[in-house]
C-alpha cells in the first residue's frame, strides 16, 4: 500500500499532511538520522488525541522510516525522491 503525504516548513516545525489530517512535529537531528516529536495532530480543525514516535535514516538515494502511533500500531518503510 502506498501513502503519499505533502511535507512543508510551517515556523520552526515539520507540517507533515495526508488529506484533511495535519501533523505539526519538531525534528531533531544527529548523526544517526532525524527524530520527530509531536507537537499537535489534527484532522481538519478538530485536534487528535494521538501520540506518535517517528524516526528517518538515510541510505544512498532513499529514506528509510519506521513510524510508532501509539495504541494503534507501527510501520515502516522507503522514501523515494519524487522529481
């Protein structure tokens, strides 16, 4: 199954959407990758009460990610570059 979600800089936060659903997270970065904590999880302008790890490595010419949404479930998978 594919998602395909629209990643945009909103201030100093990652805005990550997927249809109607906004989530606004701060990145952390070090050698290891990126770490994203949530900041707010809203789907069009009612909040969302979720609670979600989400961490990215890089390879060669691709991301790979691995998302935890808490009482829900995890996946993982490939970010490819669109051009």
């Amino acid at each position: 199954m594919e998602l395909r979600t629209v990643q945009r800089q909103e201030g100093d936060l990652l805005l990550e959407a997927a249809g109607p659903v906004r989530i606004t997270f701060r990145v952390f970065a070090d050698g290891k990758g990126m770490r994203f904590r949530l900041q707010r999880a809203r789907f069009w302008i009612f909040p969302l009460p979720l609670r979600i790890e989400a961490h990215e490595w890089g390879s060669d010419s691709s991301w790979e990610f691995q998302v935890t949404v808490a009482g829900v479930g995890s996946y993982c998978g490939t970010m490819v570059p669109t051009v």
